[in-house]
C-alpha cells in the first residue's frame, strides 16, 4: 500500500515537473493575464451593486441625484466599466490564444526533432501511428490547458472568494442560509468528477488506439488492398470507432448531468434567499435593491465554479497527453548522436565486409555473418523484412 502511494505521488511530482517546464516560457504572460483577469472580476462585482444603489438610493427615495452622483453620471459608469470589461476580456482571449499556439508551435518542433533523430531501434519498438497521434492531438490537447483552463481558472477561483466575501459583508445571516447548499454541492461535484476522470482517461486510451490505428491503416492502404484486407480492417475501425463512441457517449450523459445539477442547487440557494427575505427568518429584512444583489452574486458564484469543473475534462486530458509526450521526450537513450564519427570529403577504394553480424537488440542478430565486396560505380540494394531498401552507389 506504502508503495502504490509513493508511486503515486513520484508519478505526481514527475507530471507537475514536466508541466512548469511547459509553462516556464510563458511565466511572465501568465502573470500578467491573471492580473487583468483579477481587474475584470473586481469590475464585474460592481455592475450589480451599481443597479442595487440605483434602486435603494434613488428609485425607492423617489429621487434623481444626490450631490454629483445622479442617475445618468451613474450609467455612464456602468457602461464605462462594461466596455472596459469587454475590452481587457479581449485582451485575455487572444493572448491566451496565441500562447496555446505557440505551445503548439515549439512542442511540436520538439518532438518531431526527437522523432527525426531518434535511432532506428527506437522506430522498431514505436509504432509510426502512435507518434503520429503524440505529434497531432497530444499537442493539440496541451494547447488548450493554456487557452482555456491556466488563466481562466486563476480568474474563477479568485471571484469565487471575492463573491463570497462581498455577500458576507452585504449579510452575514443571509450568507449562511444561502451557502448551505455548497456543502451538497461539494458532495456532487466530488462523485461526478470522480467519475468523469476515469472516463475521461479510458475514452483518451480508445482515441490513441483508433488515431494509431487510422494512420497506420491510411499509410499502409497500398499492402492492405494487395493483400485484400479489406474487410478485416473495416471491421477492426468499426470496433474502434464503437468503443470510442460509448466513451464519448457516457462522458455526454456526464458532462450534462453535470451544469443541470449545478443549476437547480443555484436556484435552491436564490429560493432560500427570498423565501428568507419574505418570511423574515432570523429577523432578516432587507431592501429590494439589497435582495437585488445578493440574487446576483449568488448566481454569478456558481458560474466560476461550474467553469472550474467543466475545465477539468481539458485539464486531464492534458495531462496525459503531456505525460506521454514526455514519455518519448525523457528517452534520451534513443538519440542519435549526429556528432560521432568524422567527415570524409575525398572516397576513394572499395567497402569490404568481413565476417559481420549485428542487432539492434542482444542477441537478435539481422545480420549474421555477412561478407561482401562494393566494387566502385557498383550499386548493392539491402533488403530487410519490413521492405525498406537501402541503395549503395560507389
């Protein structure tokens, strides 16, 4: 048990590494996307508190202005702060959009570096699918943790404190009554989360194997149809492509039942509020403009949180793309080193093999005691069982 834990946290550790390694470039951009995102949050707290002041300051007083402040001054704030809000909101949007895209960019390079240089054993052991599926939607699924779940999720998690600070302060009774529904939210949240990551994980198994399988039967469509394969490999895509389909199906079935309970636990906290509010519970009592507000925030702190679960889908699998990304990556072993040996400008002579055996594995001999001679202008072709040819012209 000791050791399954300590599995668990190495495997842990060795992810969280390898995502800082991802992210280290892009530091300083987070930094300051998650800044602006805390401006946008503080500026999306004060559109509602501006109507609840517009309506117990002013409408139920039956009046326009007090001092400087009336109601037009009033709307030009708030419109201020919308376009404002819109505006570092597009801000946010495209940065984060173009740092997922240049994850993609030097990730990708990387990787297929790796793939161009790794040596052939490597290629032998590693299907062409499989790298194929790392180089494609791996990195593809690495580019969204950075457009859609990094920034984002800073954001949301820093309203929902700030939400639940403001309704604190607004009213301590009323808060508590209203935040009783998050402890069975929690409970919910925690089961179908659960469940859904481990679809999530076995559903990305099932989209690696059809992916590799796709590519390899794309590549090789020529040696299937002299083969007349045909009917065996549209039966093989017809069971990967069913078994994808039922995974993709039930997280559906979750992900809906997901935003759908969330929902009616929102609403059951609003009721709470207002039934409380009307029958004065615990000597509550509070202005139309006050209830106003605190309906909102209320509302709005089940947004983020929703956000932060539906983002858990993009977050896992992103993780284990990156995790099998660096799989390949961390094998440094399969490099070849382009440094080795010494250049020859000027051949001249005869290639002579004697007595020659090798194996890209012990003792799993290819060649096995090979003699020959290259002669000058002569072409020798060497053929292996995969029917690669290698042509010698001297």
């Amino acid at each position: 048990m000791n050791k399954s834990i300590k599995d668990k946290k190495a495997r842990f550790n060795r992810t969280v590494h390898r995502i800082l390694e991802i992210v280290k470039p892009y530091k300083k951009t987070i930094i300051i996307l998650s800044i602006i995102s805390i401006i946008i949050n503080i500026l999306e707290l004060l559109r509602p508190y501006l109507v609840k002041v517009v309506i117990d300051d002013y409408l139920s007083k039956g009046i326009y202005e007090n001092g400087f402040f009336n109601l037009t001054v009033i709307g030009i704030i708030y419109i201020v702060i919308v376009l404002i809000v819109n505006l570092l909101d597009f801000v946010v949007t495209m940065s984060t959009s173009i740092m997922g895209e240049n994850v993609v960019y030097n990730l990708r390079n990387k990787l297929f570096k790796y793939i161009e240089y790794a040596k052939i054993t490597f290629h032998d052991k590693t299907s062409t699918g499989k790298l194929f599926v790392r180089v494609t939607n791996d990195v593809e699924d690495i580019s969204t943790l950075f457009k859609d779940v990094i920034t984002t999720s800073i954001k949301d998690i820093v309203m929902i404190f700030a939400l639940i600070i403001m309704i604190f302060y607004l009213n301590f009774k009323l808060s508590i009554l209203a935040l009783t529904v998050i402890p069975i939210c929690t409970v919910v949240m925690y089961f179908i989360n659960r469940t859904l990551n481990r679809i999530y994980e076995k559903s990305k198994n099932i989209r690696t194997k059809l992916n590799t399988f796709l590519a390899e039967s794309i590549y090789g469509i020529k040696l299937i149809k002299v083969f007349n394969r045909q009917k065996e490999k549209m039966r093989e895509c017809k069971k990967y492509n069913n078994e994808y389909y039922n995974s993709r199906k039930l997280t559906g079935i979750f992900e809906g039942l997901l935003p759908a309970t969330m929902d009616i636990l929102k609403n059951l906290g609003i009721t709470i509020i207002v039934v409380a509010c009307v029958n004065r519970w615990f000597s509550i009592s509070l202005d139309v403009g006050l209830i106003y507000v605190f309906i909102t925030y209320i509302g709005n702190l089940f947004d983020p949180i929703v956000r932060i679960i539906e983002n858990t889908e993009t977050l896992q699998e992103a993780i284990v793309s990156i995790d099998k990304i660096y799989e390949i990556l961390e094998i440094k072993d399969s490099l070849e080193d382009l440094d080795e040996g010494r250049y020859i400008t000027n051949l001249k002579g005869k290639i002579e093999f004697k007595n020659v055996w090798f194996a890209y594995e012990k003792n799993n001999y290819v060649l096995k005691d090979i003699s020959f001679t290259i002669n000058p202008h002569e072409s020798v072709a060497l053929v292996g069982k995969t029917g690669s040819r290698k042509n010698y012209d001297y």
